[in-house]
C-alpha cells in the first residue's frame, strides 16, 4: 500500500513540540483533512496510518517509540540491564539517571501524534454511515488515543498507586480535539486515568471482534484495560477485563518463534513493522552480523541473569552468550531479528496472553483469593519451564512468585521500570560488572530511591517553550 496512506494532515504541532514534523503534511500536498475523512477507503488509510505512527516517525530509528525506545528505556532506567562498554553509549544519560529537559525521551511528541491523528479520526467519525465499519474504525481510535496518553501518563506523571498524592499530581494533557491554537494544560493524574478508562469502556462496545492482522479488536482492549486498571489498584475490574480475554499463553514449544515474527501464539495485540519502516527495535541492545560477533549496547545484568533457571525457555529465547572484544557477554537476543535476519527488525509485540494471567495473578493476589492467583501464574509457567510442577505457594510468598515472573516475562519489554515505579519501589543495581561472569564495570549510579523525582522523566523543553500553559515535572 502506498506511503501516502501513513500521513495524516493534522496541524497543530507546535502545541506540544517546536520540532518539524513530516507526519502532518498533507498527503500529496493538495488534500485536506475533510478531504481525506470523507469515504471509508479515506478513514482506513487514516487508522493504518496510525498504527504506522506507533512504530515509525519517519525521521529516528533510534527514538521512534514502539519502533525502538519504548522497548529499550523502560528496561535501561532500571537493574535489569548493565551498559556495555563496548557499545556505542547511547542512552547513557537514562541509564545514569541524568536526563534533563534538553535530553529527555522524544516519546513526548510521538505519542501526541498518534492523538493528534486518532482524534481526527474520531472528530469526523460522523462522515461514515452507521455500521460495523464505522464502529470499529472509532473503537480503534479511540483506543490508540487511550495507549498514547497511557504511555505518556506512564513516563511523565506519576502511576495511581505510586503514591498518596498521585492521583492529584501532574499528569499530562489529555487531548480531545484537533485545534492548532490549543494549548492545554496538564490534567491531573486521576483525571487521565478516568479518560483512558472512558475511551476504552467505550472502544469496548463497538470495537469488532477481528480486525485484522496488526490492529486493535476487542481482545486488545480488554487487555489494555486490564492492565491500565491494575495500575489503577482496581484489582476486581482488572480480573473482570482479563476474564474477557480469549486465548491461550504461547506453547513452551512456539515461544521462541514469536521473537523472530515466526509465530503469534499468545499474542493479542503487536504493530507490523515492514521493511520500509525505520524501526529496528533489537539495534537498541546490539548491532551484528552473526551471533558470534554482536557488539552490545546494554546487556542483561549479571544478578537478573542468575534468576533465569536453565529450564525456562525465556533464557535462551531471550539471552544469548558469545564473545565480543575477546570476553564474554550475556548478550540480549530477544528482538535480534526475522527470518532470519540480524538487523533487529521485528514486530512490536504490545499485549500477551501471559500478560492477562499475570495481571489477573496479580489482582487476585491483592484480593486475597490465593487459588486463582496460583491458577493464573501457573497458567504462565507450564508454558515456561520444562518438567514444571507447582509449589502451591500462597501468601507472600505466591505475591513474590508472581513480581519475579512478571520479571522474566517481560524482560526488555517495556514493563520493569513501570512495575518499580507502580508498586512505589526504588531501583536497585547490583556491583557486578558487564562481562558475563559478572568482572568488568560495574554501574556507577546504583540506586534510584523510590520517592526521586527522576521517576517522572522531565517534558521536553521545546514542548513547554510551545505551550506556556504546560508546567514542568517537579525537579527540573
């Protein structure tokens, strides 16, 4: 399909960011938006355009959000991964904890493209006849709109359960309208998470059942809702929207085929990348060009490394041993590529099966219905570990059972800072160096205590120079 049907014409850049952006010119430079919006053919070029948003900005295969850092920064922020000496050092300002206004995550205006495009959509949904098509076409925007300010609240605001105050805190602005001179302020954090719910409640009812390869149904919206509502602390709706999900968690068989785009077994949810995409999410862990020669950028920690039982089918599809400079590294493979490919070039993988057991695991957990919180991560690890057979854990003891394979899971996968920073727990780094036996260097900043303003990532400088109305994150 043609490139054009990738861009939007929606103006209003310069309320969120001074920067240029190739994404809202206007396709051929002679159609409209209302021209656009006008036919059915005209609202699915749109939505496609805004999943080719999700993984692609068109100008940074470094930075692109689902295309690349948002499966690298939430991973690099934390004790999961140590920095390669031998890499290229990018991102090493995140994973020293130095970011500032002027070098800070560029999901900022990323995400707000994909608002800016799904409202849009959903601002001139009245142009299509009633039906199943138009149902859908709104369900997915409104769901892309939800999963942007998600992950902008995510990075930029506090989390509900993070803290006492969170709920009245900072979060971010959440944007319904396609207004060039807009320039809104920041909601609160309560008030975020009560819009994201309404977009999803209401995707929920109209969004169809399978739209295709690469695009939200319902399945994906009742995922997404419960996991927004366990970060939310609402254990009971986060078990009820994971009830609704169907399917099954991958096969131990098929789980290493789902890394190399082989296999979609337990995935509910992920963004193609094609060849003409920018995005190269596993270059954000390693470049190669064979297994036997990857030079790394991050690679596991030495104590994570350890927790990997050499029965779990996570260790090998995920990590992967070989020498680079003359020493061994714990090299991190899980996005190393496709067919066969070493260029880190896959799809974006945004919700699992195992996702929903675990929150559901979790949930229960904190409902105290110890049996269905076992059921559920059980569900997860006879899929992971050979030979597996359950230890009945309860209490305490399961809650850990559960945090320690959510852990493993979703290891590189945009989950472990979000999880810290939800639960209101600090970042801890072990004193292991970056070679595979735990020699070399260490990470010099070793702890990030949980109350640290850096666990809301500064907004970008040129977003608040465009928009005086927008305040910057406390301790910037």
């Amino acid at each position: 399909m043609k490139k054009y049907i990738y861009a939007l014409a929606i103006t209003g850049t310069a309320l969120f960011s001074s920067c240029n952006d190739e994404l809202n010119k206007i396709p051929y430079d002679s159609m409209s938006q209302e021209q656009i919006l006008s036919s059915a053919e005209g609202f699915d070029n749109a939505t496609r355009g805004i999943y080719a948003g999700f993984v692609d900005n068109k100008t940074d295969n470094v930075n692109a959000y689902y295309g690349a850092s948002m499966y690298s920064v939430p991973d690099i922020l934390t004790d999961n991964v140590i920095l390669d000496q031998t890499g290229r050092q990018t991102k090493k300002t995140f994973w020293n904890w130095q970011y500032t206004a002027n070098s800070t995550l560029n999901l900022y205006g990323d995400a707000y493209k994909i608002v800016r495009k799904a409202n849009a959509i959903i601002n001139n949904i009245g142009n299509l006849p009633s039906g199943d098509f138009k149902n859908s076409v709104l369900g997915e925007a409104l769901t892309a709109r939800a999963l942007a300010h998600f992950d902008l609240a995510r990075f930029y605001a506090k989390i509900p359960t993070q803290s006492t105050d969170a709920n009245s805190s900072l979060g971010v602005a959440y944007v319904t309208e396609v207004n060039p001179g807009m320039k809104p302020s920041r909601n609160t954090v309560g008030e975020v998470y009560t819009k994201i719910i309404a977009d999803l409640v209401k995707a929920e009812t109209i969004i169809g059942e399978d739209n295709g390869k690469g695009r939200f149904n319902k399945n994906a919206v009742n995922a997404l809702l419960s996991r927004v509502y366990l970060y939310m602390g609402e254990w009971q709706k986060s078990v009820d929207a994971a009830e609704k999900v169907t399917g099954t968690v991958a096969k131990r068989n098929n789980f290493k085929s789902i890394w190399t785009d082989d296999s979609t077994d337990g995935i509910i949810s992920e963004f193609i990348v094609t060849p003409d995409d920018r995005a190269q999410i596993g270059n954000q862990y390693s470049q190669s060009t064979s297994k036997e020669d990857i030079k790394s950028e991050y690679v596991i920690s030495y104590e994570f490394y350890q927790l990997f039982k050499d029965n779990d089918i996570r260790k090998s599809a995920y990590i992967y041993t070989s020498k680079f400079s003359g020493s061994d590294y714990n090299h991190i493979v899980k996005y190393y590529g496709k067919n066969g490919q070493t260029n880190g070039r896959v799809n974006a993988k945004i919700l699992r099966m195992a996702e929903v057991m675990l929150n559901k695991a979790e949930a229960y957990a904190e409902l105290g219905n110890d049996a269905k919180a076992l059921e559920a991560v059980d569900a997860v690890r006879k899929e992971r570990y050979e030979n597996f057979s359950s230890n009945n854990e309860s209490g305490e003891e399961l809650k850990k059972v559960i945090a320690l394979e959510r852990r493993l899971e979703f290891a590189f996968e945009a989950q472990r800072f979000f999880d810290l920073k939800r639960k209101g727990l600090s970042i801890k780094r072990g004193n292991k160096g970056d070679k595979a036996d735990g020699t070399g260097e260490p990470a010099v900043f070793k702890e990030l205590k949980a109350n640290d303003h850096k666990f809301q990532l500064p907004i970008p400088l040129d977003a608040i120079n465009s928009n005086g109305n927008i305040k910057q994150n406390p301790g910037y």
